[in-house]
C-alpha cells in the first residue's frame, strides 16, 4: 500500500523516533508499504516519520548491487571522508540543496526478524543513510544544506 509522504512543515518529521521493539507481522507490512511508497515515488529512500511512523525504521534503494536495504534501528558506527553534492528529499518536493556528507559509512542495524548486522556503503549510498538516519532524529537535510540549488544553477553531484 503507498503511503502519503508528510511535507516540510509537518511537525513529525521534528521529532525523535522510538526504537522498534517488536519484529513482527505489523513491521513487516510497514516495510512493504514504505518501500511501494518510495518506488512510486521515485525515491532512493525513505524513513518511518516521513509516513506518519515515529519509528527507527529506514528503507534504502540506490539501485546498486544491495538492492532492497531495510534498516531498524540504525546507527552510524563509522564514517570517513567527505563529500559534497546536490541532495533531495521526498518531503520536500520540487528543491535540492548543496550538503556536505561522509564519504564511506558504516550502519550497525537490525533486519526485519531483529538479527543485528552491519553494511558499508559509499558515494551515494553513505548519502542515503546519513539521510535518512538524519529523519529518525528528527532531522532533515534543509537543516545541514550550504546552500539551496535552483534549476537554473549547475548542479554537482
């Protein structure tokens, strides 16, 4: 089921999200619709508060070699360089802004039946769990940005 995404100016995308405690039939059916709700979007990620869930639960697709990332209770446990580029957000339709990143980051998580495990990504994807981990805390790229992108401006990515 596709999900309305909540916009800038909602006050849940504010907020701290709680931890997942249960892993069961109601998480996996958030997983899913978040997912369908970021495809139809055309996203590379989505977070639980950007759906009204105030959950640590992230779903990530950059159309590389991982394919579908589900991530409950993420944390970043390691980052290294920087990077610099044009960054979007589902809510917040139809602007990009100019935002400094980590190059490489490490994401310590646990996956839809509570196991923990760890996954590396780079480039794009280090973008897409800083991003998105950023929503848990009630955070979101607007806040992080050097400077906002307009269809008449280069962009970098």
């Amino acid at each position: 089921m596709v999900r309305k995404i909540l916009t800038l100016g909602d006050e849940n995308l504010r907020k701290v999200c709680k931890p997942m405690q249960k892993f069961d039939l109601r998480l996996w059916l958030l997983l899913r619709d978040m997912a369908d709700t970021m495809y139809k979007a055309d996203g590379v990620g989505l977070a639980a508060p950007q759906v009204g869930i105030l959950r640590r639960v992230v779903v990530i697709d950059v159309q590389d070699e991982h394919g579908l990332i589900e991530l409950i209770n993420p944390e970043i446990i390691a980052a290294e360089g920087e990077q610099a580029g044009s960054e979007g957000c589902l809510s917040v339709p139809g602007r990009r802004g100019y935002v400094t990143r980590p190059q490489k980051v490490t994401v310590r998580a646990q996956d839809r039946k509570g196991k923990f495990f760890e996954i590396t990504g780079e480039d794009l994807l280090a973008r897409a769990f800083c991003h998105e981990i950023d929503h848990l805390d009630g955070v979101m790229y607007v806040d992080k940005m050097d400077h906002e992108i307009f269809d008449d401006a280069e962009e970098e990515s």
